[in-house]
C-alpha cells in the first residue's frame, strides 16, 4: 500500500483507485468518504494557530497532542484496513506548499516507518 497526499480541491485528478481518506477534523459538507480523525489537529491549538499563524506552535502542539499519542505501525494498519489495502490519500484543505498537518503526518509516518509519504502528482 502507498500513501500519498492531497488536498480536496485536487480530488477529482486522483485515480478511483486510490482511496480517499480526509485527516482534517471536519471534512466538507460534500464530502461523503472516509474519515480517520486520529490524526486530525486538535480543535484548541487549531483555533489558536488560526489567530496568530504561528507553525512552531503548531507543530510543538500537534507533535505533543496528536502524533505523539499515536503508534506510527497502528495508523499504518488502520489506513491499510480503511483503505482494504489499496493505496490512499491522506487529504485535508490547504494547497501543495502552504502549510498543513498533512504534511506533518507525512513526515511522522516516513520517520518512524521508513516509507515514502508524498504529495500525490508531485
């Protein structure tokens, strides 16, 4: 199984093949798919970093409330059984280069598991 990256504006360019899975804590109205809000950013410190923009409290707060709860092998396992082992996209809101958790939890699965974690069509 691959993991790839996107956001929703990108969907309809991802292969019906690859299984969509929003991380974000609440996905669009329209969206009908699976969800996987273990990841998601926590309601707090998101509306604090909405305030005042600042990535490095961001980062401190979702290393220390969301990923560091987490065993990177159980994610890795649920995201095979969301997805009946097929490849899927972790998505979420924001475009390729502007800042988002996505990208943190790309890396985090990289870190701790060894694979490759990338921005779908990048």
């Amino acid at each position: 199984m691959k993991i790839y990256t996107s956001y929703f504006a990108k969907m309809k360019n991802i292969p019906d093949e690859i299984v969509r899975i929003s991380i974000c804590g609440k996905a669009p109205d329209w969206y009908d798919g699976i969800q996987y809000k273990k990841v998601a950013p926590k309601y707090g410190f998101f509306q604090e970093w909405k305030k005042n923009h600042d990535n490095n409290f961001y980062i401190e707060h979702f290393d220390a409330e969301v990923l560091d709860m987490l065993n990177a092998e159980s994610v890795y396992r649920d995201l095979e059984k969301l997805s009946n082992g097929n490849d899927c996209v972790l998505l979420c809101y924001e475009k390729v280069g502007d800042f988002c958790h996505r990208h943190l939890v790309a890396n985090w699965l990289q870190d701790k598991l060894s694979i490759e974690v990338k921005e779908y069509g990048c």
